[in-house]
C-alpha cells in the first residue's frame, strides 16, 4: 500500500502515511525490513504502528518493533504483523533511526490475511 521499492530512511523521525484502511480487506498492518544490507550495529531503528478510527484526526498505539543493525545476520527479513482493530480508517508508521540511515527494499504496507 505504502509502496514496494528500495528506499533510504534518513537518521531522525520520519512518517510513512497516514493512508486509508478498507474495513472489508485489510486486517493487519506490516512492517517488513530487508536487513542484508544493514551491517551497522550503531544504527538502530524503532518502528511504531499507529492507527485511527476517525478518518487520522487523531491515532492511537497498535505496535512496536525496535532492531539494530548486525554483521552477522542469519535472517535477512524482520517483520512486525499488527492486527488492526475493525474501527481502523487510517494507518501509519513513525520510525526512528539513529546512527546513520537505512536502506531497506521492502517497505511498510497493509495486509488481508
């Protein structure tokens, strides 16, 4: 939904949306981060999911994944699945990156399963 392409994440807070949930297909929010290339242990990463339920006028807290880079990876995807509550309308995602930036090449979106 947000996007599937190689992307930067600066160093500093960033937002990726709000975009629009359709009650009827999207029952998870996702997170998926493609680490192969993120070697650096001093850079970290916090990802917060947020939801609304009255069109992003205000959001609340749905999840939280937090990670670091390493040179030793022996996974090459971390992935946060949040369940979105059925009066969901919007979803959008802060992240945090200190350190240095991050490329990723999968990036944030909406699920039906």
């Amino acid at each position: 939904v947000f996007g599937a392409q190689k992307i930067t994440i600066p160093e500093g807070t960033n937002t990726f949306g709000p975009v629009a949930v359709n009650q009827f297909n999207h029952r998870f929010a996702t997170f998926d981060i493609e680490r192969s290339q993120w070697t650096d242990p001093k850079i970290t990463l916090r990802a917060r999911i947020d939801y609304s339920t009255d069109g992003g006028k205000t959001w609340r807290y749905l999840c939280l994944i937090d990670s670091r880079g390493s040179p030793s990876w022996t996974k090459s995807t971390t992935t946060a699945v949040c369940e979105l509550p059925p009066t969901a309308t919007h979803v959008q995602i802060i992240s945090t990156v200190a350190g240095g930036s991050i490329t990723i090449t999968r990036s944030p979106g909406l699920g039906t399963k």
